[in-house]
C-alpha cells in the first residue's frame, strides 16, 4: 500500500479530474420540487366541485322532501276529503268506484260553496300527525321501546317498537274522530271549525265515555281496537311494500352494472337522481298498495267514528243538497254486517275513484319530481379522479434510454 496511488472503486482520486455537477449529467438523482402547483390547483379545484354538489344535494333533498309532503297533504287533501265522504255516505246510490263520476261532483260542489270547500279540515290533519309524532317521541324517551328498527333488529325489538306505535295511535284515537268530523262536515249546514276545534273535540270525546247510548255515538274503548289494528296494519304493509320497492330496484340496478366495472361503479358517488328517486317512488308504492288493501277497513272505521256526531256532510250523489249521518252499528262486526246486507261488497269501496284521482295526482308530482332531479343531476358536478402524469424530474435517471419509474422498485438506492 505504500508508495502507491490511493484508488476508490477504480477511480484514481489523484489523477482524474474533477467533474462538475451538472444537471445535464445523467448519473446525478435530480430532486422533485417542494410541490406541483398544477396538481395542487387541480386538488383544490375537485374539493370546491365536491362540497358544491354536496350543497346541491342537500338542497335537492329538502326540495323533495317538502314536494312529497305537499303531494301527500296538500294537494291530495280534496281528494281524501272526497273519499271519506263517500265512505260515510251510507245511503248512497252512486258508490264512485272511478275517479271519472266524481267530476261532475266537484263542479258543484265548488260551484255552490267556494274554492276552498275541499280543503276543509286540513288543519286539523296536521293537529293530528303533530300529536302522533310527539307522543310516540315521548314514549320512546319514557320507555325501553325503540323509535327506528330495521330489518336487522331482533323480533323483540320489532314487537316493542310495534307496541310503541300502538300507543301512539291509542292516544291519537279521539282526536282523529274529531278530524274526521272536521273533514267531511258540509259548509253549508255548519260553521266553520277553529284551529285548536280538533283539540276540544278530541278532549271532550275523550271524557264523554258514559255518554248515554240512546245519542248512538259509540265510546272510546270501542274504537281504539278497530282504529290501532287499522293504523298498525297500514303501517306494516307500507313497511313491506317499501321494502320490497328498494330492493326491486337496487337489484334491477345490479344486474344492469357491467361487472367489469363492479369495483369502480361501487365507489362512485351516486347522483342526485340515484339517491333521491328510488326512495320517493318506493314511498308512492308502499302508501298506494297501503291505501287499496286496507280501504274496505278503513270505511268501516270512519263509520264508527261519524256515527252519533249528528254531522251533516254533502250528498255525493248529486253534489247539491246535504245529508245527515243516521248509522245505528254496535261495532266493527256489526257494521260488517250491515254493509253486506244493505249495500253488497262494493259498498266497502265507495269513493275509491277519489283514491285513484289522488294517487293519479301523486303520480303525475312524482313524474315532475323525476324529470327535475334528471336535470339536477345533468347538471351538477360530479368530479372524477384524474390519474397525476408521471413526472420524470421526481426519479433518478438511471441512464439513456430507460423509462423514469419503470425500475425504480427494483433499482437500489445510492
């Protein structure tokens, strides 16, 4: 080792000459910059895309929302008024089984009352839900009783929530009969009803249990069990129907994916149509199939809340004179009966045509609601992740002619 030249890695040290570090030199690592303003720009731009549709969506959500309220209570109510007077009417000779009958009906109505002669009692509708969420709102705070299941829930909790519904509708019973009064009563022969009417009403049939028989208006213990079996019923097959609905089309949608696709199409971010539609048709479909199976016990149950109430209410045969209310049932049972006898099978459909008109009318707000949310979604930003270009300036260059990245897991680091 002495005397001779001193060599590192066959370079002699001593004798070659020193190299300057260019970046024109292929053998030096070249340093990314501290960041990618384009990247970074693109980033940004993709946040503000994405919290913008959020915005949309929400404010989709709350116009839909409040479309479906106005469909069901709103526009829908001359149509539930229709129909309940026509399922009182037990003396009447046109049953109204098509919505195409009722026409003529309303044109005199309205052209001897006023315009808002259908719309009476909706108040009172409202007065009677409020009091049904709040109840069933304070009970589950009081009680072990669950607000929400789903189909994962235990059958025990399924029954406790079941039950809790059931109360909800037993202190709601009263005040439901007075609603109804409120809803069918004609305006010519009675006054108008105040706000808080349904409350009073509803406290005073509450405490008029020893109400004599001979007045024929029937005690409260009497209607709680046709009215809760009635409520439960609806609520459970809307249940059902609802899910059957989603399911039906979330399926449809999986078959019509490419599975090639299946991964991407998962994570993607659903539209505003996709989110929204399926749930407001799956609603439209489980109160429709509701509303038509359970109509004929719906009739008897309003005729066991009018009867005794010495209410008169339009005649729906003709639309121009007013009829009182004269039932004399003993029960659910017993108006059964009656029904069959004097009136056959299709006296339990009287005014399903105002059904029909109603949902026809819901139908047309949901075809309106669909169009909307399509253009919604055309037009809202749904931005897409961009893969970043390879930046051959971030790797080492390992020499002429090799791809920047390509080997840069199976290179070692220096």
């Amino acid at each position: 080792m002495m005397g001779s030249e001193l060599r590192f890695s066959g370079v002699d040290r001593q004798h070659s000459p020193r190299r300057p570090q260019t970046f024109s030199d292929p053998n030096v690592i070249r340093r990314a910059p501290p960041y990618d303003v384009s990247s970074q720009a693109e980033i940004l731009m993709n946040t503000q895309k994405k919290q913008q549709n959020e915005q949309l969506q929400r404010f989709a959500g709350l116009g839909v929302g409040l479309a479906s309220v106005l469909a069901e209570n709103v526009l829908s109510h001359p149509c539930i008024v229709l129909r309940r007077q026509c399922q009182v009417h037990h003396q009447s000779m046109n049953y109204h089984l098509t919505p195409f009958t009722l026409v003529p009906v309303i044109w005199r109505i309205q052209t001897s009352q006023s315009m808002t002669c259908l719309w009476k009692g909706i108040g009172s509708v409202f007065i009677v839900r409020g009091i049904g969420l709040a109840s069933e709102g304070v009970l589950a705070e009081f009680t072990p009783f669950p607000k929400e299941v789903s189909r994962h829930s235990s059958l025990k909790k399924m029954a406790q929530h079941l039950l809790l519904k059931g109360l909800s509708l037993i202190i709601t019973v009263p005040f439901a009969a007075a609603s109804l009064v409120e809803t069918v009563q004609s305006d010519i022969a009675s006054e108008r009803p105040g706000i808080f009417d349904c409350l009073k009403e509803g406290l005073a049939r509450l405490v008029g249990v020893g109400t004599p028989h001979t007045t024929r208006i029937l005690p409260i213990w009497k209607l709680v069990v046709p009215s809760v079996f009635l409520g439960l019923t609806h609520y459970i097959t809307m249940a059902i129907a609802q899910y059957t609905a989603l399911h039906t089309m979330k399926t449809e949608k999986e078959e019509e994916m490419d599975p090639r696709h299946e991964d991407q199409l998962q994570h993607a971010q659903r539209s505003i149509y996709e989110t929204y539609f399926p749930e407001l048709l799956a609603s439209f479909t489980a109160n429709l199939v509701a509303d038509v199976m359970l109509f004929p016990l719906e009739t008897m149950v309003n005729r066991l809340f009018m009867q005794g109430t010495r209410t008169i209410i339009d005649n729906t045969d003709n639309g121009l004179e007013v009829v009182p209310i004269t039932t004399a049932y003993d029960g659910l049972f017993d108006c059964f009966k009656h029904i069959v006898k004097e009136e056959g099978f299709f006296g339990f459909y009287k005014g399903f045509g105002a059904l029909c008109l109603q949902y026809m009318l819901h139908a047309t707000i949901l075809k309106l609601s669909s169009i909307l949310l399509e253009n919604i979604a055309g037009h809202s930003p749904n931005p897409q992740p961009k893969s970043r270009p390879e930046d051959p300036n971030r790797y080492q260059e390992l020499g002429a002619g090799e791809v920047p990245g390509a080997q840069r897991s199976a290179s070692p680091r220096y």
